[in-house]
C-alpha cells in the first residue's frame, strides 16, 4: 500500500475538521480526480523538460474550462526562502464566490493563520519536491466544513530556478465523495 493509499484511507475515515490536511506529491501514477489529471497531463506536455512551469504556460485559451477554479499566487518568503504567506495574483469566478474576491490581497490578511499554515505547507512542499503537490482536506476552514476539499499546486518560475509564483486549481465538492 502506497503512502498516498495510507493518507486516502486517514481522510476518508477522519471527520470534518479544519485541521486534517494532507499534502501529497504529484507523480506518475498517482490517483486523482479526473480534471486534476488531465490538467496534470497537460501542465507536464507543456513544462517539458523544464524542471518548473512558467507562468506563460497558463494560458487562458489552453485552460478555459479550468478557469473558474483558478488561482494564481505570488509567495512571500522569509530571509532563508521558505514561503510564510502569499498574494492572490488571480482569482477564478468559482473561487471567488466560494471565498470572495481577494484579488491582491494576502492569505493573512484575508483569510486568517489557518489557512495561511496551509497555503505556506503545500507551497513550500512544492519547492522542495520540485514538483506539483495536492493538498487534501474535509473542510475549507473552521466553520466552513463538511466538504471535500482538492487543491492542486503547480510551481510556475521565470528563470526555472527559482519559484515566483504557484497555479493552483481547485476542487470543493459540498457532498462527501469517495475519490479526491
């Protein structure tokens, strides 16, 4: 049994609280939501050898139907690099009424330490791993549960060193399901 498997099996199980959230490397083979892979596909089509994607490769016309459960973040990093919170670049129409438009605001200011422990968790998971991460809940916050929650990180960079922002798509289902 993978680890993925073991950490399936923790959520589908756990109840609906804000503090279950799990992160998961993205890799070949993984299983997820079919969107999630399809989208993993095409952001590793266009990446190419490249080790990051480029904010160029999130292109509206590629992506249309991704769209709505968009978000573009810049991160914030301390003096040794690692992420502590990050600023809403682009929000989708879906992500925006689930939340709100935020759109140039940051994670702590909008939404609280909660999620800003998240957001900096799955982003700096994606610098180490170099690689794109799912980040896997119950529930969106506290007060806010009772939902399955999938947020797909992609790690976009200029210079394919460094990591300058994240596209993120992501999945709320408001009804219990068994596959994230």
């Amino acid at each position: 049994m993978s680890s993925f498997e073991n950490d399936l099996s923790r959520i589908q199980n756990m109840g609906p609280r804000a503090d279950h959230f799990y992160v998961v490397t993205v890799e070949d083979g993984l299983a997820i939501r079919e969107d999630m892979a399809a989208l993993v596909d095409l952001m590793a089509a266009k990446r190419g050898d490249r080790p990051f994607n480029s904010r160029s490769d999130v292109s509206p016309s590629s992506l249309s139907k991704y769209l709505p459960r968009i978000t573009i973040l810049e991160p914030v990093k301390d003096d040794a690099g690692n992420v502590v919170d990050a600023r809403y670049r682009l929000m989708g129409t879906e992500i925006s009424s689930l939340y709100g438009e935020a759109t140039g605001k940051l994670i702590s200011e909008y939404h609280g330490e909660q999620v800003q422990r998240r957001v900096c968790r799955i982003a700096n998971h994606c610098i180490e791993s170099r690689k794109p991460a799912l980040g896997l809940s119950k529930a969106l916050s506290d007060g806010r549960e009772y939902v399955d929650v999938s947020v797909l990180y992609f790690p976009l960079s200029k210079d394919g060193e460094t990591v300058d922002q994240f596209f993120i798509y992501s999945a709320v289902e408001r009804a219990r399901v068994g596959r994230f």
